[in-house]
C-alpha cells in the first residue's frame, strides 16, 4: 500500500498500512517530544521503518506504543538532540545501528504498561500519554549507554533489561573497556581516518579514552543495582587515580566540563574522595568564578572534613 501522512500537533507522521499492521516510515517537523500513537486507522502501530527518524535534530523526547514489534535500521540515527525514548517492556526487533551518533541519549525508558491504551486520541498522536512511570525504570540510564558508551546493542534487550543477568552482562562489558589499555586503538583510527572524531596526537587519544571510562565509573556508581562490591571498588579507585594533582586529572576534567551543574555528580565526587587537602586549592583556582553552587559545596564539604580531622586528632590526644 501507498505511503500516507496525518498531521499532529507537532508535525506529520508518514506511515503504511501491510498486513492490517501500521508501519512509521518518516516523521516532518520541528517537535521536541513526539507520542506516536498505538492505532493508526484501527491498526496497530507494529513497526518504525528504517531511517524514519533519521537526523531529526530538534527531538528530544519520544514515546512509542506497547503493540510495538520492530524498529529498523538507522531509524533514529543522528538525532543529535535525543535524550529520552520510552519502550514497553515486550520483545522488540531492533535493526543496525538504531541509535547511531545519539550523543545526548542518557535513558531509554522500558515501562511496564500502556497509560494510553484505551484512550479516545489514540488514533490522532496528538495528545500524550495520560501518565508515564519511566521513573520507576531504574536501568534506563544504564541501557542508553549501552548503545552510546559501551557499543553494546546486545544489550537492547527490553524484556531482560534490569534483570540480575543483563546487569552481569554490563559489567562484564564495562570491564573490557575500564582494563584495556588507553592507546587501544589508536593506530587503527589513524589509518581509517577517523582522526578528526578523536585527534591525531596520542595523548589526546589516551586523554578521551580514559574520560569515557570516567563517564561509565560515575554512571554505573550512581545507579548501583546489582553492583558488586569488587566492581564497586575499582570503580572508585579508578576515580580516585585521576582527580585533581594526580598525573593526568580526567576524573576532575569530566566534572569540571560536564557535571558543574549536576549535584550528584559532583556529590560523589567529594564522597569518594577526590578532595583532598594537597589538591583543593587547585580545585578552586580551577574553578575561578564559575560554577558557584559547586564551589560552595566543595567549600562547605573541605570545611567539614577539617572538622572531623581536628576532632578525630583530639580524640588520640584524650
């Protein structure tokens, strides 16, 4: 059957019908959160096409329906802006490469049920979901980068995800990549020319190397479940070895460039013990005028920990 289109509120959805099952085959618009619908013409929306969503820069949030069996190729490759996408918890077929230089994917939402099932938009794909329980999916953070930062897509497993096995497999995964030495791989992207993603100098490849084993440590610290207290240490050493006045400082860089503004990121930081008292003025000096609220948690955790010293060397003195 022919290709046909149906405009919402937030641009227009091309679409076919085959098999009395409706197939997403393209998207035009300028939406940021985008709800495709569960029927389209009576049919259930069973399939997004492949590339149908390819370099849709402006969206940003994206709820697909529980009849949902099959996503193709690149269908949502280069969607530079793309920070969440909810899934139902059901066996899904993914194609290659599905979410291809999805830079900004921090969770890939997988619910329990469909909120908008039975409702009287669901054929229109104007309206959103009556309620969203994605808050209540604590592997999404950890499933989006499987496919971001751990270049896992066996790990798009919707119905496993959370499970203790898939959680097994992910840091299994996460430990490849924390042992391999930092200059892996980077003669083989000289030659195939892939410098101008990385750069050609070898430090500065070893440098960006060791900031994605930052990232995945400080992911998989703040979203702990099933971690094992093994992984958990060398996780927080390996944080520890690189913060500030240590021989590179790519722990310190990451929350410096990234995370100033997150509080749990640079909470854990200070927990972990990445202040100390050699390294805090370089920290601040670092820091200068910018990132205030950070600064005045750093000030007020280092005044804390001068307390608890002085007391713990009162305590020797009784």
């Amino acid at each position: 059957m022919s290709e046909r289109q149906f405009d919402t509120e937030n641009g227009t959805i091309s679409y076919k019908i085959e098999k009395e099952k409706a197939l997403i085959t393209g998207f035009g618009g300028f939406a940021a959160s985008l709800w495709l619908p569960p029927r389209i013409e009576g049919c259930p929306v069973a399939a997004v096409d492949r590339k149908a969503f390819l370099s849709q820069k402006t969206l940003s949030r994206l709820w697909l329906p529980d009849c949902l069996e099959e996503v193709g190729d690149w269908a949502f490759a280069h969607c530079g802006s793309l920070r969440e996408v909810s899934f139902p918890r059901r066996e899904v077929r993914f194609g290659r490469a599905v979410f291809k230089d999805c830079k900004s994917l921090e969770r890939i939402v997988v619910r329990e049920t469909d909120p908008w099932e039975s409702t009287s938009a669901a054929d229109t794909g104007e309206k959103a979901p009556a309620a969203e329980n994605g808050a209540k999916s604590p592997c999404a953070n950890l499933l989006a980068a499987a496919v971001t930062m751990l270049d896992a897509p066996y790990l798009l497993e919707l119905q496993a995800a959370g499970s203790s096995e898939w959680l097994e497999q992910w840091d299994i995964r996460l430990l490849s990549i924390l042992r391999a030495a930092d200059s892996d791989g980077y003669i083989s992207q000289s030659v195939y020319g892939e410098e101008d993603y990385i750069g050609t100098d070898l430090e500065e490849f070893t440098s960006e190397r060791r900031k994605v084993k930052v990232r995945l440590s400080f992911l998989r610290l703040l979203h702990p479940q099933g971690l094992s207290p093994a992984l958990k240490n060398e996780l927080e050493r390996y944080l520890r070895s690189l913060t500030k006045g240590q021989l590179t400082e790519e722990t310190w860089q990451v929350i410096r460039q990234e995370h100033d503004s997150h509080r749990e990121y640079y909470s854990l930081f200070a927990q972990l013990g990445c202040i100390t008292a050699d390294n805090f003025q370089g920290i601040l000096a670092d820091m200068g005028e910018d990132s205030p609220e950070m600064k005045a948690f750093f000030l007020k955790y280092r005044e804390e920990q001068r307390e608890e010293e002085t007391d713990f060397f009162e305590s020797l003195e009784l």
